[in-house]
C-alpha cells in the first residue's frame, strides 16, 4: 500500500469530516455512547484538558495538526506567539472562529513537507491526536525534525488515542483487508470511506522509541482513552 496516497486520502477525510469532528469529542449525534459511557469519556477529556492547562506554554509556541481548535483555545492565552498549522483549510477556520485570537497566526500547510523559517525556533511544540496519524516509516523523520524546531530548552507536549481505541465503540472503524497493521478505513456521517493512518502507542514503548532518537519523555494515561506525554532533548 502506497503511504503517500493514503497520507492524501487522510487528508481529504479530515476536511471533509471538519463540520462533524467534534461531534466525537462531545459525544453527539451518532458518538453518544449513553450516560455512563459519556461519564467515562468526559472524565478523562476532563484529565487531559487539565494536562494541558497545566503546561508552561509561554514564548513562541508551534501547534502541529491545531485541527477545530479544541486545544488551541487552552494554549493561545498563555503563549507569546501561536502558530496553527493544518493541512485542512476547513479546520482551519472552524478554528479561528473558535478561539477567535487575532494574535494566533494560522498556516495550511503539510507537515510531512513543511519547515519553519530557518530563523525561527519554539519554545514549546504540542500536537493533539496527531502522532497515531503518522506512518511507521516517518516515524524517527519527525522527531528528527522536531529536534531542530525547538529552541534551546524546548520541548514537546503530545497527545493521542490510548493502544485499543480500535477496538471500543468510542472510535468505530476497520482495519484494511490485506493491508498493513497502520491502514485503517473511516466513514463519514454521508457514507464516504476513506483510508488512514492509524498507529496507537504504547507508553512505555514510545518513551523507549524516543529515548532511541535523544529525547528523554514522560508519558502516561488518563484511564482508557488517551496516552500523554512530554518530551525534551537529551542533555
């Protein structure tokens, strides 16, 4: 199966996906997963929102795959400067209209292909659901690239789907018949599919993955549903 292409097609599902993407995070519609499936979930959206908030985000702050804001809002009053990068002109402006901040800069942009200008360095880089999207073999390339992003004492806030989301109602999907363990099918609220990347990690195997490449991570769960973590370059 050929990356590129399904990296192209992940990136017309989540344009086409923007008006209903949160309806998962605030379990509407079709998300619904009943009153004690929704006391779960938003118990630990709670844990994770709280995560954030907890993050010392001042200075220049990169956000990778800023998606329909629902993290941007919590780090746009606390960084110096805010770049939102996304690949899809949808999200984009569900965003900005979200956090509605005149000093977050926004840029659609790939970021397999994208760089920064040479000049400029972050403080802080975060991604939210971002990192499962990543194929196997680019893996080591962008934290590679994150490496040279950061300014010196930066570091990288991630978070993402907990191992076993594949398999909960909370994420309905299909892995692809005689495809890679990464390819995973998604169907929208009108009955399109489409082919993704989808590579859920381990804590403790990312924090050793990472250590591989020079950096020293924390990560861990809020219960079920979500993996955290923070990463610095090795000294």
């Amino acid at each position: 199966m050929n990356v590129d292409r399904v990296l192209a097609e992940q990136s017309q599902y989540y344009e086409a996906r923007a008006p209903e993407y949160d309806d998962v995070w605030y379990r509407r519609g079709a998300y619904d997963l009943g009153p004690s499936g929704n006391r779960r979930w938003f118990a630990e959206t709670a844990r994770l929102e709280a995560a954030v908030d907890a993050l010392d985000v001042g200075g220049d702050v990169l956000e990778i795959a800023c998606g329909t804001g629902i993290f941007t809002r919590h780090l746009a009053p606390r960084a110096k400067a805010l770049l939102a990068v996304d690949i899809s002109a949808a999200v984009l402006a569900i965003n900005a209209e979200r956090v509605a901040d005149p000093s977050v800069e926004y840029l659609q942009a790939d970021v397999f292909l994208w760089d920064p200008p040479p000049q400029r360095r972050f403080d802080h880089v975060f991604f939210a659901f971002f990192l499962s999207h990543v194929p196997p073999n680019r893996f080591e390339d962008l934290w590679d690239r994150l490496a040279r992003w950061l300014a010196p004492g930066g570091s990288v806030f991630f978070c993402d789907d907990a191992p076993g989301v594949e398999h909960r109602p909370s994420n309905p999907g299909a892995s692809v018949e005689d495809g890679p363990d990464w390819a995973h099918r998604r169907r929208l609220s009108d009955g399109r599919e489409f082919t993704i990347v989808k590579v859920c990690h381990e804590p403790e195997d990312l924090t050793r993955r990472l250590a591989a490449r020079g950096w020293t991570a924390q990560v861990g769960t809020t219960g079920d549903e979500f993996v955290y973590g923070t990463a610095v370059l090795s000294s």
